[in-house]
C-alpha cells in the first residue's frame, strides 16, 4: 500500500528521501580522559558501586560513555559524555553507548563530573543546566581532584537545590542511598551506617586480613594454653 502511494506523490517520495534516521547502534564519541588520575576516579566508582550491588542486574553503571539524546541527529551538539554516571531499572549489561531514545527515553539518575582546569567552567554552567532541563537528572555532582572540592545538588520541582554536607563532609544521593565523600584523596562511596563501599580486591585484602588475625589469635590461645599445661606439670600435645 506505501508503494501505490510513493508512486502516485513524487513530493512524498523526495521527501522522504531527505529524512535520516540515526543508527541505533551508535559508538561511543568521547575523547580520552584528561589523566590518570581521572580514569582512576572513574574506575574506582564504578568498580565501588558494582561491588556493593554485585547481587543487582536492574542498573546500568558507566563513565566517559556518549549519552545520545536525540533522535533526529545522531552526532550533533545534542549529546554528552558524563565522567560518571548510573541509570536505575536498566538492564545490567555492556553497551557501546547510552541511545536514549532505544532505553525507553530514560537519562541517568546519578552523575559525576570529576572537574580539570579544562572542563570546570562547563561541568559547572553548561553541563549543570543541561542535566537540570533536559536529562533531569535526579542527583548530580561534581568533584575536583585537586582541590577536593565536592558539591551536589538534588532536582526539587524542576532545579537544583544544592546538598548539605553531613560532619564529615559528605553528600547523601538519595537514588543510590549512597554517600558520597573524600577519602585518602579519592571520591568514595560510603552506606548509610558510615562503611566504606569496598571494591572487589579491597573485600578481598579485608577477608585476608581478617583471617591472618584469626590466625595469629588463635596461635596465640594455643600457646596461652600450652604454657598452662607446662605449669600443671603436663606435656601438651604438638597439635595444640
């Protein structure tokens, strides 16, 4: 039936041969980060986060990943490439970019941007008012390295309200029920309760840890105890 049609309207036909939908698989665009140090941030709350919801499939994690977010042009200014950032109710699996129109119109709950001297102005204006307006992103914040500067701010009836830090300095994301505060000079995520959100390997040196002091606990009972046999005049078995 579209065939009788196009034959019958030429206009039709033209016009149609003028519209360019983008690719639904697109490649992520987004240029390297500006240094170690920054890809070590990323990483560090990536791997934090998927860590302590290791059990989750329902999120989507990532940083430094092309967010397209329209529909009419695919490599136009209407994308952006957070540092950080997290997706509630997504499925858990890899992706060569966020599409937004293929994810049900869905924009990220959670993003940070870890600021340079190149990037600060932006991620501070630009990228602020994009994730307020447009992404209405529920929790953003940003992070500076060197000056371990941390802000965020929370979407309340359409704008930003910023946070308030906590004693310790800490900001409370209210989609991850996460904090967020410096530790040892890094972004961290902390729980509720204060606890440190370990990565893998950290739980990881912890269980070992641990072990090795239950070990040398247990060696020393051992020979608490073997010392009381001596004195009772009684020759402990080598096992003990």
């Amino acid at each position: 039936m579209s065939q009788s049609v196009a034959s019958e309207s030429p206009i039709l036909t033209d016009v149609a041969e003028d519209i360019t939908f983008p690719p639904g698989d697109l490649w992520s665009d987004e240029p390297p980060l500006e240094s170690d140090w920054h890809r070590k941030q990323m990483e560090l709350l990536i791997g934090s986060l998927e860590s302590w919801w290791q059990e989750r499939q329902d999120f989507y994690v990532t940083g430094n990943l092309t967010i397209y977010y329209s529909p009419d042009q695919s490599k136009s200014e209407d994308f952006r490439g957070p540092d950080f950032f997290v997706v509630l109710g997504a499925e858990r699996r890899e992706r060569k970019s966020w599409v937004v129109w293929q994810e049900n119109g869905t924009y990220p709950h959670v993003i940070v941007e870890i600021l340079s001297d190149s990037t600060a102005a932006i991620d501070k204006g630009l990228k602020k008012q994009i994730y307020q307006d447009t992404f209405r992103t529920p929790d953003y914040f940003w992070f500076d390295p060197a000056t371990l500067e941390l802000k965020g701010f929370h979407l309340v009836d359409g704008q930003y309200q910023e946070l308030t830090a906590t004693e310790q300095g800490w900001l409370w994301s209210q989609q991850l029920r996460l904090h967020l505060g410096v530790y040892e000079g890094r972004l961290r995520f902390f729980t509720p309760d204060g606890q440190l959100v370990l990565l893998g390997e950290e739980q990881e040196r912890q269980r070992a840890e641990q072990e090795r002091q239950r070990a040398e606990q247990s060696e020393r009972e051992n020979a608490r105890l073997r010392e009381q046999l001596r004195a009772l005049g009684i020759e402990p078995k080598s096992e003990l």
